[in-house]
C-alpha cells in the first residue's frame, strides 16, 4: 500500500479507536499546579484561583514541577558545583514530601555537564534528566564544525532515585553520537547531511543560539510515550521537535541500530524546519517549548502538541501534530520532508504572544491547558479556543498544570478527592505488560460492579482477532493473558466493554 495512503488509513483507525469523551466547553475541574522558573515557592491553586497548597523550597528553580501519585512534588533546582551557566540552569533534582519536607535530592553538575530546563516523570519512578555536555574546540573541529569553538550539545539521562541523595543513571542519550557534517567530507561521521535526516549537522546555525553559541541546540522540553516508549525533545535554536527511541539499551542509543525501532539513538522523526535536514518545506516554528504527548485518557490520544513561540513574529501558536507513524517508525517519503502537512489542532488569538518559554497540556474533557509565559498569563480553553479558565499570575511561568480532582497524589495532601459520579473503566483498565511484549502479555481490569463483561483485541483495521472474556463477571479485580503467537509485529488495540462503558488502549508486539 502506498505510504501516504496506509497513513490516512491508520490515523482513521486510531482516531475510531481511541478514548473521546465529547469536547467539554466548561472548565477541567480540579486544582493547578504553578511554579515560577527561578522561585523557592510552588503553589496548587483551586478552582477559584486560591492557593490549597504552598511547598517553600531550599533551592531556586521549578521551571517544570510535576505532583506525583503519592503526593510528592518532583521539580528541579540550581545547584551543584559547575561553571556552566545558561537558560534555565539547574543541577539539581528534588522531590519534595506532601508536609514540606525534602525526601530526594540528585545533583548532576560539574565543569563537564550540567542539567537545565525541564524533567520528565517515568511510570517505573525514575525521572529523566536535559543536560548539556561540554564539548572542546578541537573535539568540536573533528566532528566536521566549521570552526573552532567549544560547545555544549545536549544529552538525557535516566536517573533512579537512591536513598534520600543518591541515583543510578539507568540509561542516557547523546546528541553528539548522532550528528552528521557537511564541511570535511573525510570527516568519520557520515558525512553527507542530505541522506541522513536521522542525523543532526553539527554546522547547523539557529534562532539565538547555533554554532556561534556554547549552547548549540538549547534543548529546553522533554515528554514521554508509555505506549511507544519512546521521548520527544524540543530544540529552541532549531526550531524542532524530535522523537528518539527510548527501549534502547545505552549502548544502542549510542548507535544506529537497536531498540524497538531498529534505529538505536537516531532521530526517528522531527518536524517544524525540514530545512535542518534539507528538505522542503516551510519553516513553522520559530523557537519551540514544551512537547507533550497526549496521553491515553485525553482526545488526541498519541498526538503530539508543542508550544510555537513565532519569535519575531508577534503571535504564538499551540500545535497539535498527528504523527505518521509506521509501527515505531515513521514514514517519510523520499525526497519529502515528515508529515503531516499541517496541524490536527491549533490555538492562537490576537494578542497571544510568549517570545520564549511557554507551556500546554491536553485535559481528559478535551481542553487545553496553556501558559503564555512571558506575561504570566495562564488558561484553559475548550476545543474551539474559547476560554474555561484563567489566572493573571504577575511573573513568568514557563508552565502550568491541572490535576483531576481524582488524581491519586491529590489525597496525601489531605485534598478533597471526589470519585466521579459513574465510574469509569478507564480507572480499572491497566496499560498491558510487559509493552511492547512477544509473545504474551497480561491485562489487568478491575470491575466497580458485576455484570456482562467483553474483551477483546483488535488490528489497526478494526477486525477483531482475540475475544478474551465475553460474559458475567463479578465485582473486583480481574487478569488476562493476551497469546499473540501467529500475528505480526505491529499495533494492536485492545478494548473492555462493561457497565455501559468501554475503554480501549494499544499494545506493542514485537517479534
């Protein structure tokens, strides 16, 4: 099947498939999260905008803080021992305990590397980690830039939390493994930059940064893919948003081969300057912040948004990217710069300006969380962008986010934690696992009630192919095992029926 052909295809399908309650036009209930990005305070707001809550931090920092389901508060700060100075300069790690207490610290700085701007929470409790890496003038000159100068290219790092100041790097990331040159041929890293898009050109120049700068890619998002396991960067002086492969071992990431994808640590997609990696097409965005993937309780489940900034330009924009996917790769035709053309989803409005940082986030009703950073203004809109929700805050904030009144990490808090008034199976359906999974994989669903109960897996063509449970069942807590012996590797859906109710997710063979 032609490419472009089995992409309408499968965006239709997923869509079809995927968890869409109807676009709500009133406000996401439940409390808002906000940081300024050189504070010691973190505040949760309610409803009416009044501060619930109040941690008063040690450190500066909280350009990016996120409330975790047991209650504690994960942000990083400045700290550490380093001469490394630039945006959103850090260091430092911390979780911090619902009473106020500091539970974790991670210090990962020196002259040689330092972490800056955002964090990224992972399911298993580790966290990842930007940071730059020092780079010399003559290591700089033998990669193939065109002159000489010290730079600092970005790298991620895993961390697993040890003890109340220790952390295992349990996985990381270079930039500098993945770069390609279009200055000395006989350079050693590949050389030709029109054949490699899943490569960086070192000579590349960008908005505020580039070559002439330490800070060459300032890398300033970064969001995770439970389902595809896979991380999404965004780079402020490229004006790009990239996917990397995160079921990589080290090694691999180091490389060009491994992992789900078969591509290691290569750029599996990027998108917003198809110039970087000459092809056509036009330049979107001009300075970009905050990737976010949708995840798989919100309309647009998959998609991926970022914040435009449109230096420059005056007007900022929210996009909302439906990715080409081709199993864990994504097509792209040759000669073609990646799809899709144009965005699924966008928000602007006259006056909507943040020149540099900015923040998004999708809610379950189908609103968008924003911050317009620089002014510190902060609100939710509804699907056709008429605003639910805002807050005139005085400073900047790079980012803003709303917790359900459901959401698990609001009950330590002492927090009035209200159950929806019909439950949900999507509270009880589990993400299978092992995911992705060869040959089985288990899925775990818990039922408020007894009654009828169907489970059964998909294709992507929504032809169905396993029936696991089709009957009564008591109340409590259920298990099944998904055999897939037979089928290819690729994207399956599985999807629970009950109480009226379904629910569905995707699950990764990989043979």
């Amino acid at each position: 099947m032609h490419h472009r052909k089995a992409l309408v295809l499968l965006t239709v399908l997923v869509s079809a498939f995927a968890f869409s309650p109807e676009a709500s036009s009133e406000y996401y209930e439940g409390y808002t999260l906000i940081a300024k990005p050189n504070s010691t305070q973190t505040k949760l707001l309610d409803e009416s905008n009044q501060t619930v809550w109040n941690w008063v931090h040690n450190r500066m920092g909280g350009y990016s803080s996120y409330l975790l389901p047991d209650g504690n508060l994960l942000r990083p700060a400045y700290g550490g021992s380093s001469d490394l100075f630039g945006g959103a300069v850090a260091g430092v790690v911390q979780s911090w305990s619902p009473e106020g207490d500091l539970d974790w610290e991670f210090i990962y700085a020196s002259n040689s590397y330092r972490t800056h701007h955002d964090i990224e929470p992972l399911p298993n409790g580790n966290v990842l980690l930007t940071a730059w890496e020092v780079k010399t003038g003559a290591e700089a000159v033998q990669a193939g830039l065109d002159h000489t100068a010290e730079i600092w290219p970005d790298h991620i790092i895993e961390v697993e939390p040890v003890g109340s100041s220790g952390g295992n790097i349990v996985w990381e990331w270079h930039a500098w493994d993945h770069l390609v040159q279009d200055h000395d041929p006989s350079k050693d890293n590949f050389g030709v930059v029109p054949d490699h898009p899943e490569l960086l050109d070192i000579n590349l120049d960008g908005e505020g940064g580039g070559p002439g700068s330490a800070d060459w890619l300032h890398v300033n998002g970064i969001s995770y893919d439970p389902v595809y396991d896979q991380i999404a960067i965004t780079s402020h002086t490229l004006n790009e948003v990239w996917v990397i492969d995160h079921s990589t071992t080290t090694a691999e990431a180091a490389g060009h081969s491994g992992g789900n994808s078969g591509m290691g640590g290569d750029i599996l997609y990027r998108w917003g300057s198809p110039s970087n990696y000459d092809r056509p097409g036009s330049q979107i965005f001009h300075v970009v912040h905050c990737p976010f993937w949708i995840p798989e309780n919100c309309p647009g489940a998959g998609n991926l948004m970022a914040y435009n900034n449109g230096e420059g330009t005056g007007i900022s924009t929210i996009v909302e990217l439906e990715l080409p996917r081709d199993g864990y790769g994504y097509f792209l035709e040759a000669g073609e710069a990646y799809g899709p053309d144009s965005p699924v989803w966008t928000y602007s409005a006259p006056g909507f300006y943040s020149n540099h940082l900015g923040g998004c986030q999708r809610l379950p009703n189908g609103n968008t969380m924003i911050a317009e950073s620089t002014s510190g203004y902060l609100f939710e809109v509804d699907a056709s962008s008429a605003t639910q929700w805002s807050y005139a805050a005085s400073g900047e904030y790079a980012r803003v986010l709303r917790y359900g009144v459901s959401y698990a990490g609001l009950e330590p808090l002492g927090l009035q934690v209200d159950a929806p008034e019909s439950p949900s199976i999507a509270q009880y359906l589990s993400q299978n696992y092992p995911n992705p999974f060869n040959p089985k994989t288990t899925i775990v669903y818990r039922l408020p009630q007894e009654g009828r109960v169907s489970l059964k897996i998909y294709d992507m063509e929504g032809r169905v192919l396993r029936t696991l449970v089709e009957g009564v069942q008591e109340a409590g807590e259920h298990s099944r095992v998904f055999n897939a012996e037979g089928l290819a590797s690729g994207i399956y859906i599985y999807k629970l029926e009950a109480a009226g109710i379904s629910e569905t997710r995707r699950l990764a063979l990989l043979q």
